[in-house]
C-alpha cells in the first residue's frame, strides 16, 4: 500500500505596525486549503515596537489552535517604524550624512542638501564633496572615479566622526558596467570601518537631485534600521518561529531584512500599499472566477480616509514621478494615494446660521475612545453617527439616541459625498468600477456610491493591511536608458521586460508566477534614438530560504549601537509664510531696482513654470541654486526694467539648450556662464548692462538671474523675455520676428558650451530655422545639455522685441497659487490664476478633469504627443465650474491646441501662440509635458499671446499652428493682450 504524505502547510503570518494599532493576520496558502483567513487580531502599537508585534502575533496564533510554529513559513511585516523616525526628528533614530557626489565639472551649483528645510539640516548634513565620475546619457563617462582623491575624501569625514556616507552619481542608474558608486562605496568601506553606505542607484530613479535626497534620508536612516529589522527577527524568535522574516516595501513586494536594513526607505508607504494588495486578494476570495479589473480601494482610519487606485494587476498605481516627505522633494516609488478629512473619529458639526452639517476635517484621533459619546465622551463623531444610524455596534448606543433622524441622514449624506467626489476624482474612466472598503471605519461609508458599480465589504476587510503583508509578492525592476535606433520601441522593451522576470526570479520568485505589473517607454527628447524604460515583474515567493538564513546570520553578527544626535543649530530658520503673511509681503524694491528674496524666487519658480505652457523644463533647479546663493551667500540678485537703461546700451540674452531630462541628472554646472563669457570674448565686447530671459516660460526664465547676480557677471535682469512663454525652438523668438531678412541676423553670432571642455560658435546662417537645427545636433553631440548665448541686441532694438514685465507676470502667478494653498482656496486655482493674469478679457479657465491617456513619441529632438483629459464630477461645496466630454492637448515639447469633445462634436477652444498649461489640481503647479501621468486631476486655462506674435503675419507665421507643420487650424485670440503690471513700478520706493 502506497502512503500519500500530506503537503507542508504553507502559513504565512501578516504584521501591519501603525501609528495607533499593530494588526495581524494568519493565512493559509497551502493549495486547496478550505478555509485561507485562519485568524485577525488588532492590539494597540507599543513605543518599543517589537513588543506589539509579539503581542499580535501571539494573540492571532492563539486563535488557531491546529496551527503549529513549523507550519509557519513567513512572517511579512509592514512598519511605520522608519519614516515616522523623519516625522518625529528622532534624535536617536537618525545619523547625520556626508555626501559624495560623482560629477566631474557639473550639477555644482545645486549641492546635496539645497532642497532639504532648515530644521532637518540641523540634523542630517554632514560634508558634502564634489568629485570625479558620473556617466553621461549615453553611458560614456563624464569622468572616471579618482581613487586618491575619494580616500582624501575619507580623511575628511573621519575626522568629523561622522559614519553615514551617501553616494551619488550623475545617470548610476544606467551604470551597468562601470560601476562608478560600488566602486567608491568600496574605498569608502575600506578606509573608514563600521561606515554605514548606500549607493543612490539602489535607492531611486533617474533625476539626480531627488534620488540624492532620497539617499540621504535612507542613510540617515541605516544604522536604526539595522537596530530594528534585527528586533523583528528577534521578536519571531522569541515566540518559536524560525521561518524567514520579511518586512513589506511601497510597491507591495517583500523585502529580506538583508535587504530592508540597507534600504528602510523602501518601507515608508508600506502600509497603504499593503491595504490595496489585501483588498485585491481578499475579492479573489470571495469570487475567485471574478474577471481583474480596475477598483478604487477606500481604506477608513480613525482621522483619515485614504484612496488608491488598485490595477488589474493586484498592485496599486504609482505616485507622480516626484513627491514630498518632510518637505524633501523625492522621486521613488509611491502608491497614488488621495486623503481626505473623514474617519471614525472625524468632529460632526453643524453651522447655527446655515443648519449645514458638515463632517471633519478635524478630528480626536486615538482619543476616541474617551472623546466620542459612545465610548462616555461629549464630542460628536462620525463613529457616534455610524452607531445611531444602527450601521456600527460599538459603545454605548443609548449615548446617541437623542440626535435626531434628520440630522444623522445629513450627516451621513455629508459623508457620502465626500467620499463620491474623491472616488470620481481618483477614477481612470467615466464608467463605474467597483469600490472596496476596507479599514476599521468602513461601516462609515454606505452601501451604494455614485460612480461605483458596487460597493464591496468583504470577510475580514477591517485587516486588509495585514493580509495584504501576509501575501506581499517578490519583484524585479529596471530603470534605464537605451539605443532605440534601428529596432521598434516594442522589441526593446520585451527584452527589457525578460530582464526585469529574471531579475525577481533571482530575488526569490516562483517563475511560474512571475508578471510584469508595469512598464513604460519614455522617449527622451534631443537625443538621438534614445529612451528610457522603466520596467517592474513581479511573482509569488517561492519558499526558498538558503539566502535569507545566510542574510540573518550576517545581521546577527553585526554590532549596532544607536548614539544620539543632537540638532546642531543652522543659523538660520524656515520662515512659515501664513496667508496673512503674504497678503502684506512687499518685494524689495528701491530706485527702480528690484532685489529678489528667497519669497519673491519660489514665486517665480511657480510661475515661470506655468508660463512654459507644459515645456521649458522645470525650474526646480534654478530655484534651489538662486535659493543657496541668497540664503548661503548673501547673494543679490536684481531685476530693472528696461526703460531704466539708455537706448544704445546692449542686454544679453540666452538660456539652455537641451533635454529635460538630462539636465534632470547632469543638474545646473557653469555650461551657461561659459557660453556667456566665451561669447563676449569672441565678439570682443564688454559685458552687457542687463540680461534678458530668451523664455520666460520653465527652467531659462530663472538661469539668467544666476549668471547675473552679484556673485558671478554681477548685471541686472530686465523684467521681460523674447517669446512670453516657452516656444520648442531657437527661431521662434521676438528678435527673429523683427528681422525679415530670414537668416536669423538677430541670433548669430552665438555660443554653446557643454560645460565640459566643448565650445563651438556660429557665425551665419542661410536660414533661421537652420541655426537652430544645426546647434541641436551638436548639442546632441555635445552631451544632450549646453549653455546657449546668444549676440547681445541694443536697447533700442529691444523696444519693440522685447514682451514686458514677464517676471512680474511670472511673480504674479506665483504668488495667487501659493496664496490660494494657504487660504485653503486650491479648488478654484484656475479663477486665482486668471485673475491674477488680468481677468477674464485676457484668459480662461478651458477643462477641469483627470488625464485619461498619454501619447508620446520623439522625432527631430522633440517630445511629440498628445493628452486626453476627461471630465470629472464637482464637489457640491465647489465653486468651481462643471464640465463635460474630453479635452485633447497634442503637443510638441510644449502645448500646441486644445479641441474640446463632447456628444460627438468637437471644437478647437485654443491655439498657439495662446499659452495653454495644464495644472496639477492638488497644488495648482504646472505640469511639464513629462509630467503628465494617467489619472492624474488637472485644470486647463488658457491666455491671449504677446502682441509680438500676433500684430504681424510673419509674427503669426513663426508662432502658430503653421510653424509645426499644421494647417487648416486658424489662429482665434481667447481674448484681448493685457500687458502685466510690473512689480517695480507697483512697488517702488524712491528713495
């Protein structure tokens, strides 16, 4: 007789570590297992948190009395435990952090740290050095790494005994075969023992500064996350598990403590990452033959109620490319998730004048339980609400049976939509998708939603998060640039993706599960045939612990001990600018000279990059660097107008010339100030008495107030620009429209350095458009980046050319976005920025609605595509205006037209030269052209051209709709040209 062994059971055991509860749950994953949820406990978080897991996780086995420790094959947790150290400024959970970064001559005028606040210098920098290395787009080196020079560097930090170094390299990357950071991390580790490493290209994408800065914050993290990673093992070995313990990353998948200690940023969105991917495993389970579709999952806290967007995948859509934490601009990888005002213990108010209920946003948070009337309390909360409706049977429900049945139902209703509006706004398409609830405050929300096609409460929703730990999946990812030319984007990106399936494979996946769960091809502007891929396969654990037996021993044997760090002052403070703040700020205006504060520049960043009308580049940089130099250097930097200057003086003119995203790595070097300088010796002149912006719209609208500030050429920038927005090409300039001549007589001659050694001139042209054309190509060869001045024009000449008073425009627009964050008036931004620009006459608000689909493709160096944009449901408490159909937005680097769909008939509501930017609806920022990201809630408006584009034909010829090769589409004005008030003259102080 045969005898059949059973097979090993496959437990896994869930941990979610909150800020108020530690959750578990025990699964059952053995195949054909008849029940798969065995257990769910939630037990309150402990200061020491190894404590909590152990009470959790011995309180859920209790509950399954047929489950031995052996048949426990994983334990996965997911923490709050790291990112709530940077919250709290734990002064013995974080180190502070020198900085090496691989950059040969560039990137030097944004040092680490530029964008980092004040209060968390004071306890994270550390010495920063700028040293050799660093790749170009291409791969090729900028430079190689200098081994003398990095054991020179050690030196240094020794002996500031300091024992976190983060590493950093202009494209790492793509550093597939140099290795420039595992080298220097090599020395690093050699020359200075018990040093704590981490190499950027392991922490996040491409764009150098924000993955520097999410390097830093890692760091800063490592020698606490050793400490605790160790304890989760600890704490499961203390209850006789001797399975492998796993801790839960942003994007769903599990991580080794091997990998976690060196990596704890990864962990910081763990917990609503771990919500969405239980909610998606627990529909499976309650119909396992439901087709995978799209669903919104509605995560209910205690404060707050959370709302991502969960794939058909089973993993949760990501963020935009960059977002915030502790005001550190970052750029790895997030779960889109929207927050609103609304949980078990939010305050249910109503208005004595109006008889209006509102609910939250405030709210008592952890004190619910003494707080609510339910639980003994005096203050009315949404849970109390919940318990008089008779939808929650907590507490005291006599507490609660004086509120009338009028005012629960309008609370309620109040509730429900809030909850609509963020489903709509979150939703992908017009069609209704499912919702799942999940969250100890679910039974808040009703049973039907507006915009749901049902609304799903499934068995043991309120432990979602540690379900979706307990199944957490193994994953592989390949961010990189490659040569496209000669082969389909298609082809390469397959092979990318069979790269990135045998990367999770080696991580420790079954392949027979592993998927890709997402993949995007970028095309990279300016560059020949290149694009970037961003690839991520994941797949099921395949229960191999060789490595994780091998990666706890290493833990085990290393010595940790936290020291504490304490806040050394900076010197200097963040200023929190309140509404009433700014509504009194006044610029620094004397004499007709206008000195720019650090204020007056993060204004300007904002609108500068609202007038590049979707291209021009983000001024980010030109900001932090204007930012260092005035709050480091004491720099000045000045604005005149041009009517201040005599007729036959000269003002400079220039800006970059480039990728995007390339200047996104390589960041700000000297390739400008050289261009600058070379040209002025080339043509034998002296330096001009004003600089003047070639764009006003993105990145160029700030580079010339580098180069002019009293640090470098020391000249003042006139308040104005040649084109009033952003326009894709060199040609389509004012100076160039004035010239009828055709060969481009007002731009040449002209420089361009690659700020590396490279500089080439041009002297004439046949055509215009050939100038253009030319430096493009040697700009490509030139490294994708270049400085470009151009031949410095008379005053007199620029009379005419010269579209005014765009700074102040730029301040403008700056300053109504910032205000309308402040005074919680965000919803309405499009009305802010049109009054802001003059009114009504001169723009207007065009859509309002979620990008929908993305479109794009390179040809000629530029960025080509199109977005759609759907229309949205309002919040009834909105101002904001109703619209139908879709916007269409085909671009070219920058908006060219928008056609407005709706019912089946279309209609062109803006052309060019008209600006056209899309708004990030959350801030009321621009959105580039890269940024545009699917499901992403945006506003659209629209204003009138300069009347330099438009009194003339060749004026219209050079910036309509004919200049990118499209006819048929005539120019119509939105509105009427109204020239912006300039700051100097509204705030001038004579004396």
């Amino acid at each position: 007789m045969t005898i059949v062994q059973e097979p090993a059971r496959e437990i896994r055991i869930g941990v979610d570590c909150g800020g108020t509860n530690t959750d578990a749950a025990v699964l059952d994953l053995t195949p054909g297992a008849s029940q798969v949820v065995l257990a769910a406990a939630k037990t309150p978080t402990t200061p020491q948190v190894t404590h909590g897991i152990q009470k959790v996780i011995s309180t859920v086995l209790k509950q399954c009395s047929d489950v031995s420790r052996e048949d426990v094959r994983a334990v996965s947790i997911g923490t709050t435990h790291f990112v709530n150290a940077l919250v709290q400024r734990a002064e013995e959970g974080l180190e502070r952090v020198a900085v090496i970064r691989l950059c040969g001559p560039f990137s030097r005028r944004t040092p680490p740290f530029a964008g980092f606040p004040y209060e968390l210098r004071e306890i994270l920098q550390g010495p920063c050095f700028f040293v050799e290395g660093g790749l170009q787009i291409d791969g090729s080196e900028i430079s190689s790494v200098v081994p003398s020079e990095i054991e020179e560097v050690c030196e240094k930090i020794k002996a500031d005994g300091i024992r976190a170094v983060a590493i950093s390299a202009v494209y790492a990357p793509i550093d597939f075969t140099l290795k420039q950071e595992e080298q220097v991390e090599e020395i690093v580790q050699r020359c200075i023992p018990g040093v704590f490493t981490t190499c950027s290209k392991k922490v996040a994408n491409i764009s150098l500064l924000e993955r520097e800065n999410a390097t830093i914050l890692n760091t800063s993290l490592l020698p606490f996350a050793h400490v605790t990673v160790k304890g989760f093992r600890e704490a499961a070995t203390a209850l006789g598990l001797t399975c492998p313990v796993f801790v839960t990353s942003n994007d769903g998948t599990l991580l080794s403590l091997e990998e976690a200690a060196p990596l704890p940023i990864r962990t910081f969105s763990s917990g609503p990452t771990n919500s969405m991917r239980g909610a998606s495993f627990l529909a499976k389970l309650a119909d396992p033959d439901a087709k995978k579709e799209t669903a919104l999952v509605v995560d209910i806290g205690g404060t707050t109620t959370e709302v991502g967007v969960l794939l058909p995948t089973g993993f949760p859509r990501q963020a935009a490319s960059h977002h915030e934490l502790c005001g550190v601009r970052l750029n790895f990888a997030m779960p889109h998730v929207t927050s609103i005002g609304l949980g078990g213990g939010s305050l249910v108010r109503q208005d004595p004048s109006t008889g209006k209920v509102t609910v939250g946003p405030e709210s008592v948070g952890y004190k619910i339980t003494n707080e609510a009337l339910v639980f003994g309390g005096n203050t009315l909360t949404a849970t109390d609400i919940a318990v008089a409706a008779g939808v929650a049977e907590v507490g005291d429900v006599t507490a609660v049976k004086a509120i009338s049945q009028n005012y629960i139902s309008a609370a309620r209703e109040r509730m429900k939509a809030m909850l609509e509006v963020t489903v709509d706004s979150m939703k992908t398409s017009a069609q209704d998708i499912p919702v799942y609830l999940v969250g100890g405050g679910a039974l808040l929300a009703p049973d039907h939603l507006s915009g749901a096609s049902k609304v799903h409460r499934f068995p043991h929703y309120e432990c979602a998060n540690a379900v979706g730990a307990a199944i957490a999946q193994v994953a592989g990812a390949i961010d990189t640039v490659e040569v496209i030319e000669g082969k389909p984007v298609d082809m390469v990106k397959h092979e990318i993706e069979q790269k990135a399936i045998q990367r999770a494979i080696d991580a420790g996946a079954d392949p027979k599960t592993v998927k890709i769960i997402e993949s995007e091809a970028i095309p990279i502007a300016y560059t020949a045939g290149r694009c970037r891929f961003f690839v991520k396969a994941a797949g099921e654990w395949s229960g191999s612990s060789t490595t994780i037996s091998a990666s706890t021993q290493r833990l085990s044997e290393q010595q940790v001990v936290l020291r504490p760090n304490p806040r050394r002052p900076y010197g200097k403070e963040d200023k929190e600018w309140l509404a009433k703040d700014i509504l009194e700020y006044r610029p620094q205006v004397s004499k007709g000279v206008w000195t720019l504060s650090a204020l007056d520049l993060d204004f300007i960043r904002i609108g500068t990059y609202i007038l590049g009308c979707g291209g021009g580049g983000d001024p980010q940089q030109d900001y932090l660097c204007l930012r260092e130099m005035v709050n480091e250097g004491g720099a000045k930097i000045r604005v005149i107008e041009l009517n201040s200057l005599k007729p036959d003086q000269m003002i400079g003119w220039g800006g970059i010339m480039g990728s995007p995203e390339v200047g996104a790595e390589r960041c700000l070097g000297e390739e400008y100030n050289e261009a600058t300088v070379e040209l002025y010796k080339f043509l034998n002149i002296q330096p001009p008495s004003g600089l003047l912006a070639l764009e006003i719209g993105g990145s160029n609208g700030m580079i010339n107030m580098i180069s002019g500030s009293d640090a470098i050429l020391d000249i003042p920038v006139v308040d104005g620009d040649f084109m009033g927005r952003a326009y894709p090409t060199g040609w389509q300039t004012t100076p160039n429209i004035y010239d009828d001549s055709g060969r481009g007589l007002n731009l040449l001659p002209s420089c361009i350095s690659s700020g590396d050694g490279n500089i080439l001139f041009m002297t004439k042209a046949k055509f215009d458009n050939s100038i253009d054309a030319s430096l493009r190509a040697a700009c490509c060869e030139m490294g994708t980046q270049v400085g470009h001045a151009v031949r410095p024009l008379s005053v007199d000449s620029c009379q005419k050319a010269m579209v005014r008073n765009t700074v102040s425009l730029s301040w403008r627009l700056g300053r109504a976005v910032t205000l309308a964050n402040k005074q919680h008036n965000i919803a309405n931004v499009g009305s802010v920025i049109i009054d802001a620009i003059g009114g009504s006459e001169t723009g207007k608000i065009l859509f309002a609605g979620k990008i929908v689909e993305i479109n794009r493709r390179v040809y000629k160096g530029h960025s080509i595509g199109e977005v759609v944009i759907a229309a949205t449901a309002s919040d009834d408490e909105s101002e904001t205006e109703t619209y139908s159909g879709v916007l269409k937005i085909p671009f070219k680097n920058e908006n060219l037209y928008a056609v407005h769909e709706v019912d089946g008939k279309s209609e062109v509501v803006a052309t060019v030269p008209d600006l056209i930017t899309v708004l990030d609806a959350a801030n009321g920022e621009a959105l580039g052209t890269p940024d545009y990201k699917y499901g992403l809630h945006v506003v659209v408006f629209g204003v009138t051209a300069a009347p330099q584009w438009t009194e003339t034909e060749r004026g219209l010829k050079m910036g309509d709709l004919r200049s990118f090769g499209i006819d048929g589409i005539p120019y119509k004005p939105i509105g009427k040209y109204i020239q912006p008030k300039g700051v100097i003259e509204e705030y001038n102080e004579s004396t």
